[in-house]
C-alpha cells in the first residue's frame, strides 16, 4: 500500500510497498485517512535528532479517517464510520493509567506512539489497537477542519491551559503562537481568564490570536518579553506562563515573568536535541518563588476529544479556523511536510485530502 514513510534522518519519501496493518484482534480497527494534516512534530521527527526510530516509520498522528472494518470485540464504532484519530493513543490497559498516569505509562511517550513508535497515520490504511478507548465520534453538523484541528492543535493547547490551572481574572501569557499556542489562547479565554497576553508576530497568527481571545500581542522584536510582561502588570507578572513556542530560553522568559508564590509555568514546547532546560537563579528566588513549572505533553484518548468535538458542536471553539491550507492528493503529503517547515508567511496549519476520501471532505 500507499504510504509516507521516513527513510533515513531527514529523508522522508512516499513508498508504494509499505505492508498493509493486520486488524488487531480484539479490539481493534482497520481506518483509512480522509483528512491528514502535517505536524511541526513530524517535522522535527525527520529532521530532529530525538530518539531512534524504527526502520521505514510510516509517519503521521494528525488524522480524520473512516473505519473500514472493526474486530469481534468493537462495541461502539463500525466500518462506514467516520471518527476523529487521537494524536496520543494510550494504551488503557496500562496498570499506571490506575495512578493517573495516562500518557508515559509503562514507559516514557507510550501514549506518544501513532508515527513515533507504532506505524502512523500518512498511509492508505493504519491500525488502531482499541477503538472504543481511542476513537472519537464526530457529532452532526461538525465539520472535517474543526474534527482534523482537534486530534492534537486544540487538545494541546487545552492541556496546556488545564494543566496551568488557569482561574477566573488571571493573567495569562501564551509564548508562541503557532496553532497550539493560538488554541491555548481560546482555552485561556473559556476558562476565564481575564488579560490574555500572547506573543508572536506572524500576522496571520496575530489576527487570529485577537479572534480567540488574546487582549494584545507583543512582539520579540519590540525588546525583553519578560520585561515588557511585567511593565504590564504593575510588575508583578502573570499568574500563568503558558510556553507554546520560543527558542531554548523560553522557559527562563517564563520563569522571569510569571509571579512570585503562586505562578504556574506549563510548557508543551519541544526543545530539540540536548543541553539543560534552565530555571533563572534571581527570578527564580534562588530555588524559592514558589513558582511551579510543569512539563506536558498533550492528552489523548476517546472521552477528551469527543469532549473537544462537543465544544465546537456548541460553538464554543472553531479550530479548523487553524487551517489556512488545503492540499489534494496523498502524495502532497510531501509538499505539505516541507510547507510546515518553512512556514510561509499566511500558513498555520496544512489539511491533505487524499484521492480516495470522496465526496464531502470540506
Ligand atoms: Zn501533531
């Protein structure tokens, strides 16, 4: 089958021979994709120095897709359907999902699979090993655009702000505006926070950051971010630093501009290759700011993205506003990896149809 698939470190090419998945007995599902989107995580895992990957790794975690068959164990979903692909897929039989821990349970990134450690999603067919834990029904009347922003845009950004315990009347900083960045914004937004303060200056991305909620953008090439946060806030800082983007001192900008005693920096950036992650010794009260800091990945499973998919069906969120570009044909999923790459002036996020999605994929 059809498949796009990493060949070595930064040589990721479109293969006709990649082996067709087995259905996974008993639980699992054979989909076929109709809508995929790129990732800047794909990105980095074709030219990013992360750990090993498997040999030939059919890439991809970012999908919309329809069941074609379903094993002896499926209760809920059936071949015909079309569902929503969580980008993070944990294993729900892991004994420490019992102590909360959902997404590195049993070993690090075991949620992180689809593309990673398991063959992902940019391929004719691919397996899911328990569709009933893993698989969202999409609800009337959503579209594929919001459905496709859901899977990893807008549960990022809504685990970065859940994570950041975000209250009514805070002040909140969203470092980076890219797709996740602008989602944890309207996250922010709807968990009532009341200064919204995000940073970027792509102006695709600034337009639509002061749709979702931000109540003003600044700009790195304006001076110190952090400097300019505080002058904001009478010099206190803000309650929460959320980090979606930035360079590899974004987390010292966080730890200087959030506030003493009860600041919350949570970061879902990737930091690529090696080296320390650095937490500044002044502002960070020489190890006593009672500033905390959590580092997230994205959560996965069924129950959070049908939850995100009811969110748009009530209009309270529009991700696929995300998507600036749309792309048709599977084999554009090439040209689509290296848009994302580059990040051209009016692009956020890439949509690919394929040939075989057929009538209706909007
Ligand atoms: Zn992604």
């Amino acid at each position: 089958m059809k498949a796009f698939i990493l060949k070595d470190r930064g040589n990721a090419v479109i293969t006709e021979q990649a082996p067709a998945p087995a259905l996974p007995e008993p639980y699992g599902a054979i989909l076929e994709p109709v809508a995929m989107a790129p990732c800047t995580s794909d990105v980095n895992t074709v030219y990013g120095t992360g750990s090993r990957k498997p040999d030939n790794l059919i890439l991809g975690h970012e999908c919309v897709a329809r069941i074609l068959e379903t094993a002896s164990g499926v209760r809920d979903f059936h071949p015909g359907d079309i569902v929503a692909v969580p980008a993070i897929t944990p294993d729900w039989r892991e004994l420490s999902i019992q102590e909360g821990n959902d997404r590195h349970a049993g070993r690090p990134f075991s949620g992180n699979a689809l593309g990673r450690s398991i063959p992902g999603v940019f391929a004719q067919r691919f397996a899911i090993k328990d569709a009933d834990t893993t698989l969202a029904h999409i609800p009337a009347g959503v579209g594929i655009r919001d459905a496709l922003m859901c899977v990893d845009m807008a549960v990022t950004g809504f685990t970065a702000a859940e994570s950041a315990e975000i209250r009514t009347g805070d002040t909140v900083v969203v470092l980076g505006i890219g797709a996740v960045g602008l989602m944890a914004v309207q996250a922010a937004a709807l968990m009532g926070a009341a200064q919204i303060i995000a940073v970027g200056t792509r102006p695709v991305s600034v337009e639509l950051a002061k749709e979702f909620g931000a109540s003003e953008v600044l700009s790195y090439k304006d001076g110190n971010v952090a400097e300019q946060v505080l002058k904001r806030t009478g010099g206190t800082g803000a309650d929460a630093v959320i980090i979606c983007g930035g360079d590899d001192h974004a987390m010292e900008e966080a730890i200087d501009m959030v506030r003493y005693g009860i600041g919350r920096v949570v970061n879902v950036k990737h930091y690529p290759g090696d080296g320390v992650i650095g937490i500044p010794k002044f502002s960070g009260g020489r190890g006593m700011a009672g500033k905390t800091v959590k580092l997230e990945l994205c959560r996965g499973g069924r129950a959070r993205i049908e939850r995100l998919l009811k969110m748009v069906e009530f209009g309270r969120i529009r991700p696929g506003r995300l998507v600036t570009h749309r792309l048709d044909g599977f084999d554009r999923i090439t040209d689509g990896l290296e848009m994302m790459r580059e990040k051209t002036p009016e692009l956020i996020k890439v949509m690919v149809v394929p040939e075989w999605a057929g009538e209706g994929i909007e």
